[in-house]
C-alpha cells in the first residue's frame, strides 16, 4: 500500500470515527441546571456558603455543563420546608438539618444530631467506615431522597439565655428555641420548646417571646447578635455533639443524573463537609473570646442537668423504638459503635486533649 491510499484510509477512518464518537460525548456531558434551596440565610457565610461552594465545584468539575443555582429561605419556598420540596419535585436538590423533619418520624433526627451521640470524628467514622451513610439513605428512599453530606460545624454551644440556669428546677416553664429530639427530652424537664428558624431568633429573644434559644457556635453566633438580648451563653449542646448539614437530591432526578455528575455532586459535598468544619475550627476561638470581651458570659450546664438531660434522652429513645424499627435499627448500631468509640478515645485523643488543655489554663501554649 503506498503512504497516500494509507493517510487517505486512516484519514477517512479518523472522521468516521469523530463522527460517532461526537454524540456519545454530547450524552454523557448535557447541559443540566438545577436549583438548591437552602435552610439556611444567607448572613451565615460558612454554611449557606457551603452551598455556595457545592454548585461552584460542581460546575468546575464539570465543565459548566452540571449547573446548580442555589437559592435562599423564602426565595422559592420556606427554610423548614426545603426537603418537602425536593421530595415533591418542586425543587431538584436542598441544604439542610434532617432533623428540622423529625416530626414526621423520629429517623430524621438521626443524620444530622442525636442528643449524646458520636462526636465530628466518631460520626465520620461511622458514616464513612460503618456503614452509617447506607444506612440513611435506606430510610431517605423511602421519602424519595437521596442524602449526600454536606457539611458539619462540630459539637454546638448550648445556647443563649436570659438568665441563669442551675438547676433542672429552672427549666420548667422555659421557652426555648431548640430543634428536632432535644425539644422532646427537654420537655420532660418542663421546658416548653420553640422551633423558629434562624433568622427569626434575634427579634423573639429581644421581645421575650422566648426566654432562651440555640443556635450553632461563637462564629456565627456572633453574627446574629445574640449577645445583644440574651447575655448567658451556656455550653455544651449536648444535643449537637456533631451536627451534620444535608444536600438532599429527588430520588428521580438522582436516578436520572449521568453518572459522571454523581461522582462530580459527591465530591463536592465532601470536600465542603471538611471544609466548613476546618473553617468553624478555626473561627469560633477567636469569635467567643470577642464575645466574652462584650460582657457575655459564659456558663457550663451543671452536672445536675446534664445527668438529667442523659437520662431523659435514653428514656425518649426507648419510648421512640418501641414503635419505630426504623429509628431502632440505626440507632442501636450507633450506640454499640458509641460505645467502643468513647472506650478507644480515653486512651488517644481525651489523654492528649486533657494533658494540652491543663497547659492552655496553665498559659504555656503561647
């Protein structure tokens, strides 16, 4: 064969091949835009700024062609409605706590918060290595979802009051803004719980219309004012030890979404949910010092309260998984690994944390 019959074939063979391999790549790289709503206001940089960060990366992975334009509570429906609206189909994807929904079954509560659960580095574990994150979206199909998370701020700051509480006594009759089971097991301490959602907080706190309310930690806090009306800031929230943040995807357009994208979606969320705990991490020490230097006060619960607190919360969980296998079933997975993962941490990270804090209040950290 002589070099011209050879290029011309070869050539003709190249198009050929463009020709068929075009539309192939057309299919697997479509123009796809969603929208995510957000639970979240925009004046909380590190978590509505998370989903900020999502639809950024998912764009840069994809070329421009996976958009996802994300939308503030209010903007296409309300904060506490975000995963009813995905489920419905009315929106493709939220940012939210799942436990803003355990009033339509206990479960929910379980991927973001339960009240003395693991901790940020226990709940990876169990969710990466444990199994845990299989386990969720067992239940999240059954209400036409798909979970991916997105986010963590770590163990939570117990909340802002107006006044002093030392006694399980000064409880009753509290009105306290708190979300998902701690409402519950705090209203059998006669505590009478608000769920309001966060950018409404300020203004009922100023007005009395409650007497305390939680939130996240220092930093963003700090950016909702609360020291203004409500000067005793308590620690921990025992019922946050770790609060995880949600993307949650309609089932149906999940299924539907090119395989590629999945892997682009699920990249993105992993890299925020380490990015914003980095990022509360490294914020909050200098956020509370800024606020103690204000006059704020802050106050450990007493032991009298968090043994109660304990107490009720087990009696919560006993009386839920009486009725409900599918808040049992995770549940008892996670306090058998809860177990073994505080027994293994007395020996690493508490011996080091205790030994590093004692030379903190001893000043030889500087």
């Amino acid at each position: 064969m002589d070099r011209r019959s050879f290029l011309a074939k070869t050539s003709g063979g190249i198009a050929a091949a463009g020709a068929l391999a075009a539309p192939a790549v057309a299919q697997s790289a479509p123009k796809v835009t969603w929208r995510l709503t957000s639970s979240y206001p925009k004046s909380l940089d590190t978590i509505f700024g998370g989903a900020e960060r999502i639809a950024k990366l998912v764009s840069e992975l994809t070329d421009g062609n996976f958009k996802i334009q994300v939308f503030a509570p209010g903007e296409l429906v309300p904060g506490f409605q975000a995963a009813d609206a995905v489920a419905a189909g009315t929106v493709e994807m939220c940012q939210t706590a799942s436990y803003y929904y355990w009033g339509k079954d206990p479960t929910w509560a379980i991927g973001t918060a339960v009240p003395f659960g693991l901790n940020t580095r226990q709940v990876n574990a169990w969710l990466q290595t444990g199994g845990g994150a299989d386990l969720l979206n067992e239940f999240y199909k059954t209400q036409n979802l798909y979970g991916i998370v997105c986010g963590n701020t770590g163990a939570q700051m117990g909340g802002w009051f107006r006044k002093e509480i030392h006694t399980v006594g000064d409880l009753k009759g509290l009105k306290f803004r708190v979300g998902g089971p701690a409402g519950a097991i705090l209203s059998k301490l006669g505590v009478v719980p608000q769920q309001i959602p966060g950018g409404d907080i300020y203004p009922a706190l100023e007005k009395g219309t409650i007497d305390a309310a939680e939130w996240v930690g220092p930093y963003d806090d700090e950016k909702l004012g609360f020291d203004a009306v409500a000067p005793f800031y308590y620690y921990p929230g025992w019922w946050e030890g770790s609060a995880i943040i949600y993307a949650f995807v309609n089932m149906d357009k999940w299924n539907t979404l090119p395989a590629g994208y999945k892997v682009a979606l699920k990249t993105a969320c992993e890299a925020v949910n380490g990015s914003m705990l980095a990022t509360y991490d490294f914020n909050n020490p200098a956020a509370l010092k800024r606020l103690v230097a204000r006059g704020v006060k802050a106050r450990p619960f007493s032991k009298e309260i968090l043994e109660a607190c304990f107490n009720a919360a087990n009696q919560t969980y006993t009386e839920i998984m009486a009725t409900n296998p599918t808040f049992k079933k995770i549940w008892m997975n996670i306090a058998a690994y809860r177990d073994e993962a505080y027994l293994w941490q007395q020996f690493a990270e508490y011996g080091y944390d205790s030994f590093m804090m004692l030379q903190q209040r001893n000043g030889k950290l500087k």
